[in-house]
C-alpha cells in the first residue's frame, strides 16, 4: 500500500535521493549531496515561506521509497507546485508513479488546489513522457543557461 506523509529527517531524505542518484546526475551533472538534501527542505520561491513548502515521504507500506516536494498556493492561489517528485530506481517503471501522483492529487485538493504545475528540464525525456502519459501538458518552455524547462500543468477535477 502507498502512503505519503510529511518527511522530516534529512538523513531519511538522503538515502532516498542516494538511492536516485541518476536524477541528480542527469539535472546536475554530479552526485547528489547532503548539502543538496538540506537545501530542498529550505528553498522557497521569493513570494513564499517554508509554511508553504511541504517534504513528504513515499512509503510502500513502511518502507521509504520516494519523496516530493511540494509548494502550496504557487504561482498563484490554488496551484500546487510540485518541485521534486522523486522515487528510487528499483520502483520506477511499475506503475507507482501514477499511484503516487493520484494520492498526491488527493491530498493537494484537500488542501484546495485546482491544479499542479512542475517544470521538467527538457532533456530529462522519461520524466517529460511520464507527466504527458499522465495528462500534464506543457504551457510554458523557460529557456535557462545550457537547457530548457517546460512547464506542465494539470487541471484538477
């Protein structure tokens, strides 16, 4: 059973994003570190406070297998904003992502989103394929230094 909770430990956090390490390779082009980690739990857009933010942890059944990111009320009222959403290698490609995603809609409608957006640098193709098959769809292409990020959304019904 999937469940998603609030994540707390860094060190928690840490193992995860160890255990995905290829994102951070991909996005980064270095392996992920402790500082990295500490600085998801910290980073909010300029407009928003860490009351905003929420850092849940992925469980399959007891086990820590994933974490999001999450930014309330971003870019505007009743948005969530999805900065990191992340499962280690071995439980991707079986199906939990959408799992995950659709308990993720549950509980981001609760607490009054009528959408998700998330932006995925375009070179990242598995992610951008994953969030087209699931119905996102792109709105915006932000052209940064060396990649671009698209900027997908999904209305919430």
């Amino acid at each position: 059973m999937i469940t998603i909770k609030e994540l707390k430990c860094h060190e928690r956090a840490l193992e995860v994003c160890v255990q995905a390490n290829d994102y951070f390779q991909l996005v980064s082009g270095r392996s992920v570190t402790r500082a990295d980690v500490d600085e998801i739990f910290v980073t909010v857009p300029p407009t928003k406070t860490l009351t905003d933010k929420l850092i849940l942890g992925v469980y399959e059944d007891s086990t820590l297998i994933g974490m999001i990111d999450v930014i309330k009320d971003y870019p505007s009222e009743s948005i969530g904003w999805i900065g990191l959403f992340l499962l280690v290698c071995d439980k991707r490609n079986h199906g939990l992502g959408k799992s995950v995603h659709q308990t993720l809609i549950e509980q981001l409608k609760a607490c009054g989103a009528n959408f998700i957006r998330l932006g995925v640098i375009e070179r990242n193709t598995k992610a951008l394929k994953f969030w087209e098959r699931i119905g996102y769809k792109t709105q915006q292409v932000k052209t940064m230094d060396t990649d671009s990020m698209m900027i997908m959304e999904l209305e919430l019904s």
